[in-house]
C-alpha cells in the first residue's frame, strides 16, 4: 500500500514540474521605450515614431559610439514618419502617408 502511494506521489511530482514548465510563453518586454511626436504646422499634420535607448548609465557618445562614427537612432526598430498632405522634404516632394 505505502508503494501505490509511493508512485502515485512521484507521478503527482513529475507531472506537477512538467505542468509549470511556461519558459517558452514568457515574453520579456522591451528595455526601450516606444514613444510618438505629433506636431501640425499649417494644415499639416506631422507624427514621428521611433524608440528611445536606455542610456542605462552608459557613456554613450564617445565611448559606446565613437566621435566619427555615425549612430543609429531608433534603438531596435526603424523611425517611421508620416506626413497628412505631400510636403516639399529638402526640395523632394514627399506624399502623404
């Protein structure tokens, strides 16, 4: 009798590990932050998205980025704009979107 109570635990352990084993559904959220500038000039209607690093305390230009090296802004996704009516961008036109 003690034996069947014995396995029964066991198979009660086993199956209770198993069951809190969620690593792969854990999703780490993001040490950057998403933020948006909205701005209208005239009847123009201009939003910036981009993320921002965390400086974390680091030093970053002149050390994490070298003075003569070009940094990439945008910390992990590109920086998108959109404009509500085609705008002239350094003598381009640019559409709306």
């Amino acid at each position: 009798m003690k034996a069947i109570y014995t396995t029964l635990f066991v198979i009660f352990l086993t199956a209770s590990a198993i069951a809190q084993n969620t690593s792969e559904n854990f999703i780490i959220p993001k040490t950057n932050s998403k933020a948006v500038i909205q701005q209208t000039i005239a009847s123009t209607q201009i939003e910036v998205t981009y993320n921002r690093p965390n400086k974390r305390g680091r030093k970053i230009f002149g050390n994490l980025v070298p003075y003569d090296q070009i940094w990439r802004t945008g910390a992990d996704a590109a920086t998108e704009i959109y404009f509500s009516t085609p705008v002239i961008l350094a003598g381009n036109p640019l559409d709306s979107g």
